[in-house]
C-alpha cells in the first residue's frame, strides 16, 4: 500500500487505474481504525478493482469544546491494518493542505434541514464540516463507489443527499454497524471509556432494542422513548436525545408509518456514544 499526502499523486494513480478501465472505491475515516473500518474496506474491494482509505482528522466538523485535540491519531497501526485489509492506496492530507486559508474563509457545502436536526442540534456546523470534507475529498480521489458506517446513520443521510443533489457521479454504500459481542457498536471513541463504563455502554443498544419491540407491540412512541431515557439514566447515562423517525427521511414518525429508525446520542462520562437501529412496525 502506497500512503501520500500529495493530491496530485492521488488524482495520477486514480487516472492511471480508470485509463485501463479499473473501478475505483473510496473509503474515507479519521483513523483509530477498528473492525468497523476494515469491514468498510472489505466492501469497498467487493464494489471495485482498486481502493483508496483516507485519514484525515477534519477540524471543520469538530466543534469548539469538542475532542479535536485529544482525538487519538495512530497512523502507523492504520497503515498496517489497512494495508492487510487490501488497500491501495492511503491519502493522509494536512490541515493546511485541505484548509490552506483556514476554516473561517473555507467554501462550505451544507444540506439544508437534516444537517440541523439530532446529532447536528447537539453538534452545530458539524455535518457541514463532514460535506464539505467528503465533497472536497471525492473531489480529489474522484472513486466511482464510497463506502460509508450505517453507525453514523445521520452522516450517510448527508452524504447521499449531497451526492444527489449535488450530482455527483458516485454510488455510495452504506455497511452495517460492526459490533462487540455485547452488542456495543464499534467506535474510536469506545477508547476513551473507564473500565466500569465499558461494562454499561451495552445498555445503549439493549435499550434501543426493547425500544423498539415495545413500539412493535403497540406501546406509544413518546411513551416507549420515555421509558427508554429513564432506563438509560438509571445505569448512568445522560441521554442527549432518542428519537423515532421515518427511516428514509429522518421526518418525524406519525401513527402510519411502518419503516422507522431509533437514533440516540447519550454521554457515558464526558463521552458521547450514538447508535441507530432500523425496525419495521
Ligand atoms: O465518519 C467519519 O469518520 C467522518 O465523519 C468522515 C466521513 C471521514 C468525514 O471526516
């Protein structure tokens, strides 16, 4: 695996390989790779001939208070676990590369109404730090596929909606939530849990679960959310929101809507853990 921080280096190889008619997937991260990316990878190597990871710790979707700083960055466990996963090629650009006026003076891409709901109320700018890097990404790397967490149920949301309205000539896959035995969803920041809150984290997706059943048997959602919080904060998280939607549009769930999606955002510590889970009444 060839690892570049030249986007010149990265554009040439690409052409190289869509000149002798190769398909090119891309799966972008932020490094700390775990099970969950190399999964992402090994989709990516189903959908094309060659594939491009990229690492890059994107300042413009952290917010002021947030864990930029502390954000743990291993590049030399990355390459090695990307490069046995069967990537190609790794893109490592710098801040100053991608941002080179600064992010004040940076050309944003923002989608409108799902980007300032959920994950984006708690977190202001955020999915438009996330557009604007993928878009600038895709821009660079120019992969027919990119292969994205359905963890990050919100996020690939954005993506997609971008990708159509944008017009940008790039199918986008979405993988399913790698998970622990205990049901934990695999996360970078799993590491910044105690020992004793690695033991609760678990409840985060049980309780989505019971969630869930309880809506499918006939509870009522705000009464089945209630109940969800209360269990949550009991074994001591501090929920920032559970909501139930419309899976394909993240709308508000109204009494005849059949595809639904739980999604829930809640501090263990000082630690934020989300998860989703997409269910059928
Ligand atoms: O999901 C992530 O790791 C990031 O949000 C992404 C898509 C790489 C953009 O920085």
């Amino acid at each position: 695996m060839k690892t570049t921080a030249n986007i010149e280096q990265v554009r040439s190889q690409v052409n190289a390989w869509k000149m002798q008619g190769k398909k090119v997937a891309f799966v972008p991260t932020m490094g700390n790779l775990h099970k969950g990316h190399i999964s992402l990878i090994e989709q990516a190597k189903q959908h094309a001939d060659h594939v491009v990871a990229s690492i890059f710790v994107n300042p413009m979707q952290f917010g002021a208070n947030e864990d930029l700083d502390s954000y743990p960055r291993t590049l030399a466990d990355d390459q090695t676990a990307l490069d046995a996963a069967g990537t190609d090629l790794l893109f490592t650009p710098t801040p100053e590369l991608m941002y080179p006026k600064g992010l004040e003076q940076q050309t944003f891409v923002e989608v409108p109404l799902i980007s300032n709901q959920l994950c984006g109320a708690s977190r202001p700018g955020h999915f438009r730090g996330v557009a604007t890097i993928v878009c600038k990404l895709f821009n660079i790397v120019q992969p027919d596929v990119a292969v994205f967490g359905r963890k990050d149920y919100q996020q690939l949301l954005v993506i997609n909606t971008m990708v159509h309205d944008l017009s940008l000539p790039i199918e986008i896959i979405g993988v399913e939530t790698a998970r622990e035995g205990s049901g934990l969803a695999l996360s970078s920041r799993n590491g910044y849990l105690t020992a004793k809150q690695k033991t609760i984290a678990p409840m985060l997706k049980q309780s989505l679960d019971q969630l869930a059943l309880a809506i499918q048997q006939g509870d009522e959602i705000a009464h089945a959310i209630a109940v969800a919080e209360q269990s949550l904060t009991e074994v001591g998280f501090k929920p920032d929101y559970i909501e139930v939607r419309q899976a394909q549009t993240l709308a508000y769930a109204n009494a005849t809507d059949s595809q639904l999606v739980i999604l829930a955002a809640a501090y263990l510590g000082t630690t934020r853990l989300i998860d989703n889970l997409v269910f059928h009444r």
